[in-house]
C-alpha cells in the first residue's frame, strides 16, 4: 500500500531575496512536507541563513513565493507567525539579565496573550521542555552567565515549549558538545514524528546524513540539489559545492552515510596510491604494425 502524501508545510516558488544590492537567494523553488526533517546545506555565504530569516518573517522584502501553513509569509501577521514558527537562531543575543526559565515564559507569550501563567500552567510548560533537553538545572541561572552550548539548550528548550508546526534551526547544534548534540537531534525526530516540519541548518555533514529525511543543498544562492539524503550527499556533488575533496561512504555499522573532508595530507596520500597502482599495472605489449 502506497505512504499517503503528506500536506506541505513550506513551499517556495521563484524565491530571491537581497540584502541592499547584493542577491543572497536566487529563483529557489522546493517544498517540505508536514513531520519530515529537511537539512539546509552549503557552503558559508550560499544563503541558508537567509533562508530562514525568510520564512521565520524576519527578511520580508523578497520575491517569488514563501508559503508556511498555506499562507504567505511576508501577509502573516508576525505575532500570528510565531504562534505557528519556532526559531532556534545560531546564538542567542543576550541584551537583559533574564534566567533560563523566564527566556522560554517570554517565549511563549504569544501563544497565551497576557501574562497569566499560573491559570493556564506555563511554568510547567517551561519546565517540561527544560527538562527534555538536558536543562532542567540551569532555570534558575542568568543567561548571560551560560556557556554558548548551554544557551543553545535553553534556546532549544523554548522552541519545543511553543509546540510549533514548523520549526526552523540555524546551526543550532553547532556549539553543543557530542551528547548534547545526539540528543537534541533525537528531539528533532521526535517533533518531526508528531507532525512538526524541521528545517535545519547544518554545516556537520555527518550529522545531516544521520538525521535528516531530505536535504536542500545551497551553493552562492541557488539550489544545487534537493532530494533524500544518501542521492544529493554524493562525492561528485559535494565536492564540487564546497570546493574541497569530500569522501563518502557507508557506515559499516549502521548503514548510514559516513562523509569526510579530505585534508591535502589525505589527497596527496590518495594521489600517491592511485600512481602506484598505475604502475603496478602492466605494460599492454607494443603493437606491430
């Protein structure tokens, strides 16, 4: 019996934004469906953060069409917006001297109009997505006094307490250590399985290809490549985006993919091999005319 198609959560059509005179995304067109986890890939300045600005309505002057929910994102009231779109951003701007736990109240004052947290459980709430990312004891702790993984965990925490539809990441893992970064991905499955759309940004190619459904494959503003995973994370693609030798290959283990930047001790090493194989090969006997 044939997977039922599910609704789409994003659709782009012709999608170009520019900041001043300098274009950062150019004529994208690719949706992403509702419960699956899609990676934004590329190089740095390939406009994956640009991406997300868009559809989180923060870069509302551009092109084309930028959909989520069926709505367009530039007509979408941005309160309206942030009731539907978490966003967990690359670092978290620390301006006020707020704890951990009143960062995800402010968070989530859209969802419940005034501040009436008592009646309605938000500090429950809170504490509950604290909790599910390993940040149950840093509540009480300023986050100016946090290290750059453990704000990321707050940050993280406040976009599952919004219980969004969609929800987008800039390298959000980024500055988490090894644990941390395992688990707060198994959350992103965990919200995807529920229904929620993820759009992440991800510059660890390894842990993309462990993660995520499809990929969006960025390169100077245009889409290189949108597919499932394993068929746009190829040495020949990758390579050629990133302007580096990448190899790629499948996990003995686990089947999945393993990809690797090459050093230039690793390519000459390569190199090296391939000569010697050449000349170990013999010589086709000279043709007699």
């Amino acid at each position: 019996m044939a997977e039922a198609v599910r609704p789409a959560a994003i659709e782009l059509a012709g999608l170009g934004a520019r900041y001043g005179e300098r274009e950062v995304l150019r004529d994208l067109t690719a949706a992403i469906a509702e419960g699956e986890v899609v990676g934004l890939l590329g190089p740095n300045g390939s406009g994956k953060t640009s991406l997300v600005r868009v559809l989180s309505g923060v870069l509302p002057r551009y092109s084309g069409s930028a959909r989520v929910l069926g709505r367009e994102v530039r007509a979408t009231p941005r309160r309206e917006l942030a009731r539907t779109v978490a966003v967990v951003p690359q670092e978290a701007r620390v301006v006020f001297r707020f704890t951990a736990l009143l960062v995800l109240l402010i968070g989530l004052h859209p969802h419940f109009g005034g501040l009436d947290f008592e009646s309605v459980g938000v500090f429950a709430l809170a504490r509950a997505a604290l909790a599910r990312c390993g940040a149950e004891g840093l509540a009480g702790r300023l986050l100016a006094e946090l290290s750059a993984g453990e704000r990321q965990r707050v940050l993280f925490a406040r976009a599952l307490a919004q219980e969004p539809r969609v929800l987008l990441l800039d390298e959000a893992v980024s500055a988490l250590d090894l644990r941390f970064q395992v688990e707060l991905c198994d959350r992103l499955r965990e919200v995807a399985a529920a229904g929620t759309a993820v759009v992440s940004v991800f510059h660890d190619l390894n842990l993309a290809a462990e993660y995520c459904d499809r990929v969006l494959l960025l390169h100077e503003g245009r889409l290189a490549a949108c597919g499932p995973t394993a068929e746009v994370l190829t040495y020949a693609r990758l390579t050629a985006v990133y302007s580096t030798e990448i190899y790629v290959d499948v996990h003995d283990l686990t089947g999945g993919l393993v990809v690797t930047p090459l050093s230039s001790r690793a390519r000459r090493a390569l190199a090296l091999g391939r000569e010697e194989s050449r000349s170990d090969t013999p010589a086709s006997p000279a043709r007699v005319d």
